[in-house]
C-alpha cells in the first residue's frame, strides 16, 4: 500500500491519496493544508496530437497497431486524452489516415482509452500564404459537406473536431451541418475577415485553433482576423505554449481576454521527443528541428513546422514564465478542453473519475509527473 499528500488542482486543499495494486484505494481530504510539493488532478487532454515521439498519425504505417505507443508515451507526460490530428492533404489520402486511426481504436484498448475522437485540420483552410501555415496548398479546398461525410465514414464517426476557414462561400451552412452532427468546429489557418468570422460564430464555431498562429506575419493593425476572434466571448482559443509560437506578452493577452476559454494544446509532430537535425515528414515536408526545440520550414525559419513539445511542456512554460498558477495552468491543459469540446461543465471527481495524475513541482518551477492513473489503473509512474 502505499500513500501520499498532494493538493489538488482545484481547490488548492491537501488530501491523502492510498494507492494499492496499481489501483486509487482512497482519496481523503485532510482536516488542515500541509506543506508539500505534490500536486493533483484531472488527466491532461490534448485536442492536438499529429504524432510524437516517431510516430505519426499522418503517415501510413506498415503496421498501424505501432501508432498505438504515441498514446503509451505521452501519458508519462500526465496526457490521458487526446486528438489524433490529421492535416490538410489528398482527399484519397485522408481517407486512408481516417481508416488506419480507426482501426487502431477498434485493434488497441489502449489507445481507444487514450482517444476521444480525431481533428480534422483541413482540408478547408484558407489557401493563403501564412494563414495556411505549413499545409499543403495543393490540397486546400472550399468546405465541401459530401466531401466531409465520406471523411467521417471512413473515421467512423469518430472526427469530433474540424478546423476550418469561413472566408469560402457558404461556410456558415457547412458549420451548421457539422455542429448539427456533433463535430465542434474550430477557426485556424483563415483569412477570413470580422463578418465572415462573426457568421462562423453565429453558425455554431466554439474555438479558435491555435490563435496567434496560422497567420500572416505582417497584418494591419486593425481590422484583422485576430482581433476578431479575441472580440467573439463565444469563441473560445487554443495556443501552443512553446516559447516560439507566442511570445509571452502576447500568452499574457489572449488568456486576459479569453480568460477560461483559453487552453492549451501541443500541436506536436511525430519530431517531438527526437534529437535536433533536418528532417522530411508529412507535416511540413522538408523541416529542420533545432537544439532549441523550434520546428520550422528548411527553407524558411520564420515559417513554424508544428511544434516538438508535448502539452507537460506547455504548462510548464506558463510556470517556469508566470503566466498562469499552477491550478489555472492545469486545467487549460485538461477541465478546459473538456469544457470546449463536449459544451459543459466537465466534472472531475478524484475518487470516481477514470483519470488522476500527480505531478512534484521541482526547484525549476515546474511539474513532473510522478504518476499516470488511466481508467482507474496505474499507467505509469516513478514513485518508488
């Protein structure tokens, strides 16, 4: 049996926690707060995972049942949840990433445990250079409803989330259709301008995909799509807190505007977790990783190739910078996604919910994690 004192995330009380065969026995709350540096709460849940550590969701694979150790190593990282994220590419070629990822679901327990649906990044995007990002231009297309339903037959039904632009035609009628089947729908890689974006709302759009990013890099000071998205309280936004992404002051905005809409993601390539050099994958094409652990275009260093952090990255950044507490900061990495995704209140319970990590703030101000607890059993952990 064994047994420890941590404060929970979300109401900064201590409590004991009994673990016993890999299992939580009990959580109590203790009469009076004690002094520790351990810390707990809900899993973290990324809506943004294109690969890590090797592998990649947007790559056909000679075995698919190997895209199974993403959802295995991110959970060391206290990532309980996440998004496979298929970009932008040939409509023959999504169809086969969608196939391959369900059929990891139905072949990989647990990988089904880890994965709550898919994001679909594209193809809908804006066809601009900057806003489009890394996605290929060749592939960018209109929003395309027969088009989308071929997608989700071959997911079966499981792409939860789509990121578009509304600066095509007849975007708000596709938002509502994909609003009306379940699919949150999300603004990136746009170029779309205030009323096109205030449609988009209307019409049913919750989120904002990696604000700040997916843009121009140069835009007039005002009107911009920026601007109007931070305008829009029902548009809630992810960022990628990475230190390259956005600089602080910027973090430092949006979450004084969004306030708890605002959440994190990684946006993490099968490059994360790898050593720096030049690379050629499916996101991005020709890429070079630095020791830094910046991702960009070979060609072009100011053009971001996805990131090469996991989401424990993300919110130590907001620690190590004094951007966020450390409650505030965990539940933009895991209540808040779950908020935006499935539209309510997500109530987290740490002696009936599936899910519990405890993380040690170390003397760096930032959490390890010292223990995984997924579907109510021991996923990992360094607790001897």
């Amino acid at each position: 049996m064994e047994k420890v004192i941590a404060k929970s995330i979300l109401d900064d009380l201590s409590y004991e926690i009994v673990f016993s065969d890999n299992k939580i026995q009990d959580v109590t709350l203790l009469k009076e707060s004690l002094e520790t540096d351990l810390w707990f709460g809900p899993g973290f849940f990324d809506i943004q995972v294109n690969g890590y550590g090797g592998y990649d969701y947007n790559s056909l694979q000679n075995n698919f049942l190997d895209l199974g150790q993403i959802s295995r190593i991110i959970r060391e990282k206290g990532v309980c949840y996440h998004f496979p994220t298929v970009i932008t590419n040939s409509s023959e070629m999504l169809i086969k990433l969608l196939k391959q990822i369900t059929q990891l679901i139905h072949s990989d327990q647990e990988a089904k445990e880890s994965i709550q649906g898919i994001h679909l990044e594209g193809p809908f995007i804006s066809p601009e250079d900057g806003p489009r990002g890394a996605h290929f231009k060749e592939f960018v297309q209109a929003p395309d409803w027969s088009l989308f339903q071929k997608f989700q037959d071959a997911a079966e039904g499981n792409i939860k989330l789509i990121t578009l632009s509304p600066e095509w035609e007849g975007s708000p009628s596709f938002i509502e259709k994909c609003v009306d089947s379940g699919v949150a729908v999300s603004i990136g890689h746009t170029n779309a301008n205030q009323i096109q974006i205030q449609e988009a709302v209307k019409a049913g759009a919750t989120l904002s995909t990696h604000l700040g990013n997916g843009a121009h890099g140069m835009l007039p000071r005002h009107p911009n799509y920026l601007w109007s998205q931070l305008a829009e309280d029902d548009l809630a936004s992810s960022i990628i807190a990475d230190g390259f992404h956005l600089p602080k002051e910027v973090i430092q905005v949006f979450k004084k505007v969004k306030r708890d809409k605002l959440l994190l993601v990684s946006d993490s390539v099968a490059l994360a977790g790898m050593e720096s050099g030049d690379y050629e994958t499916p996101v991005g094409g020709k890429v070079r990783l630095t020791s830094e652990g910046k991702l960009h275009l070979r060609e072009n260093s100011q053009t971001l190739a996805g990131s090469a952090m996991n989401l424990l990255q993300g919110v130590n950044f907001l620690l190590r910078n004094r951007l966020a507490s450390v409650s505030q900061a965990w539940k933009m990495a895991s209540v808040i996604p779950h908020q935006v995704i499935q539209k309510n209140s997500y109530l987290w319970n740490p002696q009936t919910s599936p899910d519990l990590v405890i993380a040690q703030m170390n003397e760096n101000s930032e959490l390890e994690i010292l223990k995984t607890i997924q579907n109510h059993r021991e996923v990992y952990s360094q607790m001897s």
